[in-house]
C-alpha cells in the first residue's frame, strides 16, 4: 500500500478545489478547543457543524450565495444523518432551531448556524457562520494552542489518576495482605489438627485423692516406775 505523507505541498493543495486531496477546509479548531465553544456544543453538535461547514466550502467553490454575496448551503436531514451515521431525529432536534424541549439549540443560540428557509419537509437552506475569536480564543487565529482550562483540566486529570492508581495499588496490597492472613491461619489450622491427629492416646491420667493435711500431735512420753524390791536375808546354817 503506498503511504500518503502530509507534505507542505499537500497543505498547500488542501484549498484547491483543482487537486485530488479529499480535503477542502478544516473545520475551525476553536470550535472544539476554544474556551467560548468547547463546553458549550455537545461532541454531536460539533460533528454536525463540521459537515456543514465543509459542505459550505464546497458551495463557496462552486459560487452558491445569495444576492449579497453569502454563501448558504441546501442540505437534507437524511444526508446529514447517513455521513455521520447518527439518527435523523437527532440531525433534526440540532437543526430545527427549537430543539426538543428547549434542548438542542445551542447551534443556533452561539450564532453558528442560521435558517435561510425551508426548501421542503426534508431539505433546508442555512447560512453556516464563521465563529467569533475573544478572549484567549483569538490565539486560534494565527496558532493552534492550548488553553489554560484545557492545561488545568489535563492536570487535574492525571493527579486523579496516580491518586485512583495509588490507591488501587493499596487496596492491592491489602487484598493480597488479606489473603496471605487467610492462608496462613488456614496453614497452622491444617497443620495443627495433622500434629492433634498424629499424637498417640493416653488413658485419662487418675487423678490423686487429696486429703485434708492434719496437724502434728507429739505422741505422750512413757513415764519409768522405779520398783524398790527388798532385800532377802541370807540363813546361814
């Protein structure tokens, strides 16, 4: 397959209606990162208002205005709905200019998109307008920056994520701490019944009848009784 690189050449081309470059006009980069347009229109809108802005540039190639010079486009729901693979009811509650319920109009409301009139029940003419460039937003017309809500956003998002991983990482840690604490009460329980299983069987050792100890009583001593015999007396013959 052969590559196609982005050259400064193929820039160059991508307003020439003459050169097979599949490209007219980008859609303006502060519709969906400046700070008036950013949060304002929903991902849908924005898609919305890129196809009608490069279908605008086609028309301005071509040379469709009005008698002042404007350059409007003719453009059916259903077309809308096929390139960008969404459903008609959504094309039509961004394109009515009411919305649904007073949803849906910020098209309108921000000043991007206009009602030229309605060719028929499906098809509609609009002006498609150029956005506004204020504020911080006007470095969008010679510079594709960065602004400081998307900066502050970004880093906000990624000190959530190393506090989210951190603290998953702990939760790990715990859960692993936990489960370790289970294996090793279950290891010394299996141990221990295998050690009280293995162990021979002694009779029930009988127990020594205890006594009440007595006080020692001294025994009485024997008395000596001394006899006197008297004295025989000898006959002599």
């Amino acid at each position: 397959m052969k590559k196609q690189y982005i050259t400064k050449g193929y820039i160059k081309d991508l307003t020439s209606k003459e050169k097979a470059t599949g490209v007219y006009f980008n859609t303006p980069k502060v519709i969906y990162k400046g700070e008036k347009y950013r949060k304002a229109l929903s991902l849908t809108q924005k898609a919305i208002y890129q196809e009608l802005w490069d279908i605008s540039m086609k028309a301005a190639h071509k040379g469709q205005v009005d008698e002042k010079g404007r350059v409007y486009i003719e453009v059916a729901d259903s077309f809308i709905a096929r390139a960008l693979d969404i459903s008609e009811g959504t094309v039509k509650f961004n394109l009515n200019g009411k919305g649904k319920n007073g949803k849906y109009t910020e098209l309108f409301d921000l000043g991007l998109i206009t009602i030229k009139k309605r060719v028929e029940k499906e098809t509609s003419e609009y002006y498609v307008m150029a956005p506004v460039y204020e504020g911080v937003d006007k470095a969008f017309l010679t510079n594709d920056i960065t602004t400081p809500s998307i900066q502050e956003e970004a880093s906000a998002k990624r000190n959530k994520s190393a506090t989210s991983k951190r603290e998953q990482n702990n939760e790990q840690l715990e859960e692993r701490r936990k489960s370790d604490t289970v294996k090793d009460t279950a290891h010394y329980e299996v141990m221990e019944r295998e050690f009280n299983d293995n162990m021979p069987d002694f009779d029930e050792p009988v127990k020594a009848e205890v006594t009440t100890e007595r006080p020692f009583i001294e025994p009485p001593q024997s008395k000596i009784i001394q006899v006197k015999v008297a004295k025989r007396k000898s006959r002599i013959s």
